[in-house]
C-alpha cells in the first residue's frame, strides 16, 4: 500500500455521514437495551408500553427497536395483557 492510498482510506473513515443506515440505529438501540438491567419491571414496561404499541400500529419493527419490551411481554401474563387492550384501542380507532 502506499501513502496516498493509506490517506485515502484514513479519509473516509473520518468523513461524516450524512444519514444512519437503519442497521446502525437497530444495532445502538440494542446497545443501549443490554446497558439497562437484565429483566425489566413491570413499572418499566409501562413506561414505555404506548411508545412500543405505537410503533407497532405505524408498521415500525417494534420488536427489534424495544427488544426487552417484548421479551417482558412474552414472559409476564398481565403486561401482555395490558398490551393486547391497548393495541386493540389503537387498532380500532384509526
């Protein structure tokens, strides 16, 4: 390799970008998922049960943008059941 090269490929890898590829963005959340506790509360999930139902109802990956959410929902019978009604009124109100 030689000098010019190497100073092209330092450039690129220092230009901005001007969008985030939504693999990015899926990936950071994740991140940012693991960061947090290992299990989620129930008062937790209520937190953001609207935000996640939200998403799900405009067709966005809610699953993957809110991973322990979901896991929460898959193993706690009455948040899933919070779920479920919630997503129902907003289904039906469209």
């Amino acid at each position: 390799m030689n000098i010019k090269n190497f100073f092209q490929q330092i450039k690129h890898i220092f230009q901005p970008q001007v969008e985030l590829q939504d693999e990015v963005i899926v990936k950071f959340l994740r991140i940012l998922e693991d960061v947090r506790a290992e299990e989620m509360s129930c008062d937790d999930m209520f937190n953001r049960l609207d935000e996640f139902v939200e998403a799900e109802v405009r067709s966005q990956d809610a699953e993957k943008l809110m991973p322990l959410i979901r896991e929460h929902l898959d193993m706690c019978h009455e948040c899933d059941e919070e779920y479920e009604a919630l997503l129902d009124v907003l289904e039906n109100t469209k």
